[in-house]
C-alpha cells in the first residue's frame, strides 16, 4: 500500500471515530455537572432518538414520534421519566448514558436543540 492510501486510510479512521478520540476520554459525571450540562440542550444520536432537557422537563423524541416525559438527578445519576436512573460519561460533546453492567450505553451528542417536526 502506497504512503498516499496510508495517509488517506488514516485520515478516514480519525474522522468514523469523531472528536471524543481526539485525545479525550470519557469521565463519569457527577449529579452536580449532570444538572449544568444539558439544560436547553439535547442528547441524540442524529438519527433514532433525542432528549430535549427543558427546564420544565423533557421533551423525547423517538423514531418521528415526540412525547413529554421528566427527567431528574438522583445523587449522581440521571433519571429519565420511569426509566432506573443511569450514569453520564462524556468526553468533549460525545456522550454516554450507561445503564448498568451487560448492557450497551446509548451513545449520543451533547448539542442545541434541532428542529423536528
């Protein structure tokens, strides 16, 4: 392979992996950074679902369909309608929220709200 597919290959690799890579890694935040970080922004992955964190709760969008639900902190631990409470790891605006052992997070963005409709 040729150094000009290296260069290109490698440069294709740091973009799919995207700016939490960027010499960032993710930390676990606390009840305290959960409630300054998200208020009049959302969590989304871009594609199946967001969460628009207002301060009078929260607004869930999940493939096309919007309902109201409400969100809180419990210690440090973020609780999301009557769902169990799960913890927030971000690194840059890459965000996690962990649901416990044996199961995937669900990986999203940190960003201002976008227009659905």
């Amino acid at each position: 392979m040729g150094a000009g597919r290296v260069t290109a290959l490698a440069v294709i690799l740091v973009v799919m992996e995207g700016p939490a890579f960027a010499g960032e890694t993710f930390r676990r935040l606390s009840g305290s950074e959960i409630r300054a970080r998200p208020v009049g922004k959302e969590v989304t992955d871009d594609v199946h679902w967001a969460y628009a964190f207002e301060r009078g709760g929260l607004r869930v969008v999940s493939l096309g369909r919007t309902r109201a639900a409400r969100w809180r902190i419990d210690g440090d631990g973020l609780c999301l309608d009557s769902q169990p409470c799960v913890e927030v790891w971000m690194a840059g605006d890459c965000i996690e929220l962990r649901h416990g052992e044996g199961t995937l997070p669900e990986e999203g963005v940190l960003q201002a709200p976008a227009s659905r409709r």
